[in-house]
C-alpha cells in the first residue's frame, strides 16, 4: 500500500523476490474476492490497516 503498488519498490523494501511480492498480492486477491487495485478495496483495506492500527485490546 505505501508504494503505491510499485512491485519492484515493495519487493526491495520486504527484502523478497519481485514474483513473491505478485503472488502473495494475488493470494490476497484469492481471500478477498476482488483486486486489490480496485479503488474501492484499496480504501477498504488501508482504512482497515489505519484501524487496526490504532485499536488497543
């Protein structure tokens, strides 16, 4: 999400391969049942993060 879905960007910050990087998105896409580029589940799930972010159990 914070590189914008740059793959080669989010591969060098995670330390992972590039095509680990296009798998894991496209398991995500699997679970979730939509893209995840889609403007709608991009603001769904960075609402999400930033939520779960700051809920304290």
């Amino acid at each position: 999400m914070a590189n914008h879905c740059d793959l080669t960007k989010t591969s060098e910050d995670l330390y992972i391969h590039r095509n680990t990087v296009k798998y894991r998105i496209k398991k995500c896409e699997e679970i979730l049942g939509q893209p995840i580029d889609a403007p709608d589940t991009s603001l769904d799930n960075r609402l999400a993060l930033f939520a779960s972010e700051k809920i304290t159990f």
